[in-house]
C-alpha cells in the first residue's frame, strides 16, 4: 500500500466532480487561462481549451481522474499553482487488465492517467501518478500501469513528479515512421519494471530515475528503460546529468533492456546514458539484459559516457558499451532536439 499512502499524504484527495470554476484569471492581460480547484475536473478544463496557447493552472489538491489532451488542444500548459509539485497530484488506477465497462481490458497505453497526442505540451510542477499495485489485484496479469502516455512532437515536462510501478513513463511517437521529440528537465521518475519505455527521441536533463523496493525473490528485480527507438531514428533515449537512486538493496536493477514490439520488429532501441551519477542499486557488472533472447542488447544502440558512482563501476568492459569522446559529442540535447529549444 506504499503508493496510496504516499499519494494520500500529500493533500486531502479530492474526486473530480466534472463541474469545474473554469474561468480568465484575473490580471492575466488577455492572456488565455484557466484555473482548476478541488472539486473541479481537469479533464473539463482540457476540453474547454479552443485554440493553441492555453494555459490550465491545477491548484493544490489530489485530482483523482484519468486526463487525456488529444492532438487538436496544440501548445498547451498545464501547471501547477505550487511551486512545491507534491502539492497538485493527478492519479488514477487502471492496469493493462483492468477491465472496461465493457468487457474489454484497457491495455498498456490504455492505462495511463494522463495522455497526451498534442504537439507543443508543457507540463510544469505537478505529479503524474498511477497507484494501481499489484498486491490488491492478484487476479490480474497485464500489470502495467501507466501514469503518463506522451506522444505529439516537441513535448516538454519540467519539475514533474511521475509516480508508478511497472511503466510508469510511456515516451513513444505519434506513429511508427514519426521521430516526434520530447524534453524532460529536473523530472522525478520512479517505478521498478521497464519504467521509461517507448520509440520516442527523448532527453532526460538533470532528472532523477528511482528504483523501487520490490518484494519479490528473483534478481534483477526491474530495468529503468525499455526504448524501442525505429532502426530509421539517429537518437533515441539520452539521459544527461542525471541521478539514479534506489529504495531496493544494492546491484538488485539493471539500467536497460530493448524492447522490440511484435509490432515493429524492425526496431533497434537507442539509449545513452552520460555524465550522470548511478546509485549502487544498479547492477554494475552487467547493467544491461535482454526482454527477448532473439533480439539481445549486445545488438542495439546501448551506451554510456562519463558517468560516476558505484553502479558506473567498469569491471567487466564488455557488458558497458562507452563512447568515445567524437561519439559523445553527437549525443547531446542539442542535436536530439533539433530545430526545437524549450
């Protein structure tokens, strides 16, 4: 129950009743904004949105209640009021096999509390959160459940908390031949099963990736990133500047597996982790491993460069692919991002 009374001490939680305050803040210039209070929906304020350039600011409370941004609502922000993102905290509970209505499971992206297909997203200063666990849903095998589902070029989270289990962060493309970009800065993500994973070309700047305990007896207990980057995209995952902690007991998670989808099976996954700091709750001898023995991480794009601490340790050079100092120079936010700086 660890993420329910993590969630549950943060505000008095509030259900969304549909029925929000929408209204121009006041001395906002003619700027176009909209308040959301507890009590209030966000999903309403989102589908009050007409046009590009909105802004939503979500006040401190707990907004349980599942937000989808679809691609016409372009260049939106949602923010928090606080400057403390603990303070306004979106979060919901459905898993890949929770059931619909209908019969029907929601599945992987289907899961998530916040989706976004938007090109042109900000999201600044709150919690993203999925607190499904699977101890109360024994009877459930499709565990993941997604707090954040991003697709749409060009989306940008700064001081965003994303709270779950087994993916926790879906970082993917608005299509399979799309290379749509993403921007994460001074981000909190924590989970423990493959919870950074998709095709999108994601930078991950000074952000912190926390591995939780898992209470369970094999080893590793969890990957942190999962790409599945298309074999025609240059980049995929880079995480720079960056922090990895870990509630579990020391070497018990890997840094990386690939995904390749039955989907695409084209796929050659892409991750570069670099000049970041790696907690002892990674794996230092052998950080990487496989989801599938046909596709092994020896084959895809895994490397790393400059990084410190005891799970940067390089004992067995062959299991720790580094660039050189000319490679490096090419995996920077800069060439990931292209035209585009957030």
């Amino acid at each position: 129950m660890r993420r329910r009374t993590l969630l549950a001490g943060l505000t008095a939680g509030l259900a969304a009743t549909g029925t929000p305050a929408l209204a121009a803040g006041p001395g906002t210039g003619g700027r176009r904004v909209l308040h959301v209070r507890p009590g209030d929906s966000v999903q309403a304020a989102v589908d009050a949105v007409t046009g590009p350039g909105w802004t939503i600011v979500v006040h401190p409370g707990t907004y349980r209640e599942v937000v989808t941004v679809p691609a016409d609502k372009a260049g939106l922000t949602l923010r928090g009021a606080s400057h403390d993102p603990r303070a306004t905290v979106l979060v919901y509970d459905n898993a890949n096999g929770t059931k619909k209505p209908d019969g029907t499971t929601y599945g992987t992206a289907g899961s998530a509390t916040f989706s976004s297909a938007a090109p042109g997203l900000t999201v600044q200063g709150l919690t993203l959160a999925n607190d499904w666990l699977r101890a109360d849903h024994p009877d459930i095998t499709g565990t993941q459940a997604v707090a954040a589902y991003v697709t749409g070029d060009r989306s940008r989270f700064d001081g965003v908390r994303f709270l779950a289990h087994q993916d926790t962060l879906f970082a993917d493309t608005t299509a399979l031949d799309a290379f749509d970009r993403q921007y994460y800065s001074r981000c909190h993500i924590e989970g423990d099963v493959d919870f950074v994973f998709g095709r999108a070309r994601a930078v991950f700047d000074d952000c912190r990736f926390h591995t939780l305990r898992r209470d369970v007896a094999f080893t590793p207990k969890g990957m942190v990133f999962a790409p599945a980057t298309a074999r025609a995209n240059p980049y995929g995952f880079l995480a720079v500047r960056g922090r990895f902690t870990s509630g579990a007991e020391d070497a018990a998670y890997k840094l990386a597996r690939p995904w390749v989808p039955s989907y695409e099976t084209t796929a050659w996954p892409s991750l570069v982790v670099r000049d970041s700091w790696i907690g002892p709750g990674i794996d230092p001898a052998a950080p990487y491993t496989n989801m599938r023995e046909a596709y092994p991480w020896q084959s895809m794009r895994f490397r790393e460069y400059g990084n410190a601490g005891p799970g940067a340790v390089i004992s067995a050079p062959d299991n720790r692919p580094q660039l050189t100092t000319t490679e490096a120079a090419l995996h920077t936010r800069r060439n990931y991002l292209g035209d585009w700086r957030p």
